[in-house]
C-alpha cells in the first residue's frame, strides 16, 4: 500500500513543477535540473528526489499541459472558441516550449508515440466538431495532426523560421492552418 505524500513533499514537487514549465518555455536551451532547484530555492537532491532525471520531469510537464489543454477543449464550445484557436495554442506552445519540444524528441519513440497519441486523443472531439460544422476539410483525420506538428518542428529546427522571429512564427502557424481550411470557391 502506498503511503500519502507529505505535505510538504508535494507542496515541493508542485514548486518544482512550476519552475519547470517556466524553464521549459523560455529561450530555445535546455535548463539544467540544478538551475532548476536554484530557481525554487529547494536542494538538487530534493529536485532527483522528486525526479530522477530530466526526462521524468519532461514527462510530468508534459502531462501537466494535456491536462490543461484537456481543460480549454472542454470548454471551448462554451468559450466560443474555434477548433482554429485551439490548434493556434498548441502550435503557438511548441514554438515557445523549445526545451519541452527537445527533450520529449529525445525520449524512447514508444514515450513520444504516446505522448503524441494523447495529445491527438485530447483534440480530437474538437477537431471532429469542426468538421461536422465543414470548419475543416473533410479529407484530413485527427492524426494528420501530427503531420502539422511535425511540418511545424521541421520549420524551426532547420532555423528557416527563427524561433524568436515572432512575424515568420505568426505567418508559419497562419499558413499551416490555412491549410486544414476548405477553399473558397473564387470563381463565382
């Protein structure tokens, strides 16, 4: 039988969490996990207590951000937010989660096939609702999204779109979602 976390052991392990995601969404390099515990004031050997290395954080972070993204999809019906908004989120997060991005790349394939599965699973309803409502091609499945993530990473890990350049960054994510879109008929 497991025993219940002390207090204070989660009160840490939530601390670290935050420091963490905040890590993992800024500049493009990984933040070392003793960084990570100078930032929350707390002991490396708390921090490999907690996790005992930097991909059992990524995993966590990771999982922390579908659970918040199952949070804004369920409620993005009633928020009148568009299956385009939440994709726009998405991919606006992976641009800016560079070190997240990179350290979930290096995991077993098996951990990121799960990983993107999940992701897919959580916008899926979404995706299949804008569908419905013809808001998105009809001849595109929910896992064609990770060909989106995919075209998205290949963008920035060639460095033909920056980053930190927030107009080509603006204008990849506009483009590639323009795509998921039926045509217009122009010539009527």
């Amino acid at each position: 039988m497991l025993t219940p976390q002390r207090t204070d052991a989660r009160r840490n392990r939530e601390i670290i969490l935050r420091a963490a995601d905040e890590a993992f969404a800024q500049g493009s390099e990984l933040v070392p996990i003793e960084e990570i515990a100078r930032r929350t004031g707390l002991g490396r050997a708390t921090v490999y207590r907690h996790f005992p290395d930097r991909y059992a954080l990524a995993r966590t972070v990771a999982a922390h951000r579908l659970d918040t993204l199952k949070r804004v999809v369920a409620s993005a019906e009633r928020d009148h937010r568009t299956f385009r908004d939440l994709l726009h989120v998405v991919l606006s997060d992976q641009v800016v989660s560079r070190p997240l991005v990179n350290l979930i790349r290096e995991l077993p394939e098996h951990d990121q096939r799960r990983y993107a599965n999940s992701l897919i699973a959580v916008l899926a309803p979404a995706f299949r609702r804008a569908q419905a409502r013809e808001q998105l091609r009809d001849d595109i499945e929910p896992a064609d999204l990770m060909l989106i993530l995919e075209m998205i990473e290949g963008a920035l890990s060639s460095k033909l779109v920056p980053a930190d350049d927030e107009t080509a960054v603006r204008k990849l994510i506009a483009v590639t979602l323009d795509g998921l879109y039926p045509r217009l008929d122009t010539t009527a």
